[in-house]
C-alpha cells in the first residue's frame, strides 16, 4: 500500500494467529477454538481514502463530524486518459469529459480516470512521485457546478513536484474535498450516473479516513 511522499507507509501486521491461540485452551479439548487478529499502524491518508475538512483547515470539521452524505450521492466518472504522468487537468479537460460522459454535473461527486494507477501501480516510485494536477480552475469549475466531493486516483490532488498544493488551497476555502487512491476507475467510463459510496471510519478528530469505495451501477 503506497503513502504520499510526506507521510509513512503503514504497518499491517499479524497479532494472534490460529497457530498460536491453540495454546490458549479455549473451546473444548474435541474442538479447539482459535483466532486471528493482525495488528494495523497507519496514518489516515494511505489506501484509498477521503481528506476531512481539518486535514487542511485548522478550523475545518474533523471526519466525525462530517455529515455522511458528503460521502455518497450521484456520481460521475471522466475519461481524462489523454492526461499524462505529473501533467495539469484542466477547465477545457473538464467540459470536454464532461461532454463525453453524457452527465451534466449538477451536484455530483466527479472521479477523474487518467489512468494514472493502471499505468504506474508496479512502479513503486512513479506511483507516489508522477500523479497528474486538478488545476484550480477546473477545481473552481466543479464547485460552480455544485460538486462537493471529487475522487482521484493518485496520492493527491497536487502533483508531487510542486509544493504550493493550489488545488488542496482552494478546497480548503470552496469547503470541499476529495478521495484519493481510488482505483478501477476505468471501468465506470462510459457508465453514465451511478451512485457512488465512500463511507469513512468515524475516527474522533479524524483528519481523513481510509473507506471502501464503491460504485452501484444502474440497470
């Protein structure tokens, strides 16, 4: 599981295993009883995972706080394959995918193919260091189209080679945000609307949450 490049790799690790509670005694001496448990140490922003509104606002709404129909709704995905390793998404981007979905956003959350993860996934350097840019126009473009919640499937919303983060800037002051990490993006191009599900874990002052993201396809 790739992190960011400024945050650690997690640590996922086994506990209990069934080889080792058999020493516990539990069940019967016929039918032993034994578990597994794995032990999990990670930051809240590796995997697939969603930024709350604190992550880059001080002021900002921790993920437990947030309402959970920040994180469902109707979706859309654009084809943005054209869009290359570390180059910019922009306005004209937008209007042409959105023009080649079908879907006019109005209120939707917007995840955005490039590719990106297909392309690069075993290339354990590119994947953390060539993920393409939201400009903050077409940030800007989505907000005036009511999108609230927009999905990426790099480390970022920001490219790795530039430290201003503009686009995670602006969504701090629109109060939106965005997943990232997200994956198999290709297979919701040309799907049309879908209802998209990315629920977080209710982390007290959570900065983000890891979530399990998922797309429910109409007939």
């Amino acid at each position: 599981m790739p992190a960011h490049k400024l945050f650690q790799s997690p640590v996922y690790l086994p506990a209990l295993t069934h080889e080792t509670t058999l020493s516990f005694g539990l069940g019967t001496k016929d039918d032993p009883m034994t578990f597994q448990t794995n032990y999990i140490g990670m930051l809240d922003h590796v995997g697939t995972h969603v930024d709350a509104f604190r992550h880059v606002n001080p002021k900002g709404k921790p993920i437990d706080q947030m309402p959970l129909d920040l994180f469902m709704g109707k979706a859309v995905c654009f084809d943005l394959q054209h869009i290359k390793d570390l180059e910019d998404i922009s306005v004209k981007d937008m209007e042409e995918a959105e023009t080649k979905s079908g879907v006019k956003v109005d209120g939707h959350i917007v995840l955005l193919c490039t590719g990106f993860h297909k392309r690069n996934y075993s290339d354990r350097k590119q994947i953390v260091w060539g993920n393409p840019q939201l400009t903050a126009e077409a940030t800007q473009w989505l907000f005036d189209k009511g999108s609230k919640m927009h999905g990426v499937e790099g480390p970022s919303t920001d490219k790795p080679t530039e430290n201003t983060f503009a686009q995670h800037r602006l969504c701090r002051d629109l109060g939106i945000s965005h997943f990232e990490w997200l994956v198999n993006l290709e297979s919701l191009i040309g799907k049309g609307e879908f209802e998209f599900i990315g629920l977080p874990i209710k982390f007290k002052e959570g900065s983000g949450s890891p979530v399990r993201a998922v797309a429910v396809l109409n007939d």
